[in-house]
C-alpha cells in the first residue's frame, strides 16, 4: 500500500499497488505436452487448477470424453502460459527443463497405456477365439 499526495491540498489517500503481471517469455510461447498428455496431474504439480476441470469433464456422459479432449488441446495451447502466470517460476530454462520431463512422462503414461491395451485385447481375442476352437 501506497500513500499519494493530493495537489490540492485535500488528505492523502491510500492505494493498493498491485504486483505486475509477470510478462510472459517468446521461449514459452510454444505448446505444452506435458500439460495436453497429463492435464490434470499436471495441474496439480504447477498449482494451475483450472485444470481440475479436465477430472470432472471425464465423468460427464456423452461429452465428457470430448470435452476431455477439448480441454487437453486447451491447456497443450495455454499451459505454459497458465503455469507462468502462477508465479511458481522465474528462470525460464529451469522451467523449460522441468517441462521436458512432464513431457516424457506423459509420453511414458501414453505408450503404457496403449501396450496395456493391445494387452488386453490380445486377452480377450485369445479367449473368444480359443474357446471357440476348444468347443467351449
């Protein structure tokens, strides 16, 4: 808080000086794969909470799963930008650093995923077909 004086002579008046919007670097201005790949889980870990949001999207019939997808583009544009903003960072290599590793382990998620799922598939094809030929 800050005291300005008046010119004309009337009582000083206090003000609130807000701090200054961090400006935003040109090096982040880029997309973000750890936030598009992880949204939520990243959300939390850069204290952006908006990202929440992409938690409750999935319960949501119908729409929630594009509404997801949506959202996941949203903060992939948006990410570096919203995590910035929270005043968490300062050093724009640092930074940039620890978003190389979100980005690896939201490659890491995403390709267990997708072995977990020809798993699985696997299984089930094994067992309709298996148990066709078994006279089952």
């Amino acid at each position: 808080m800050s005291v300005e004086m008046n010119n004309d002579g009337a009582a000083p008046v206090a003000t609130e000086s807000k701090p200054e919007a961090k400006a935003m670097p040109e090096e982040l201005k880029k997309f973000n794969w750890g936030a598009f790949l992880l949204t939520w889980i990243w959300g939390i870990g850069h204290s952006v909470w908006l990202a929440l949001a992409g938690l409750v999207l999935i319960f949501i019939p119908v729409i929630g799963f594009l509404g997801s997808i949506a959202f996941a583009v949203y903060l992939g544009v948006k990410g570096n930008e919203l995590a910035w903003k929270t005043g968490k960072y300062t050093d724009v290599e640092a930074y940039l650093a620890l978003e190389k590793k979100w980005m690896i382990a939201g490659l890491v998620v995403v390709a267990l995923g997708f072995v977990l799922a020809f798993m699985m598939g696997a299984a089930i094809v094994s067992m309709i077909t298996g148990g066709m030929l078994n006279g089952s």
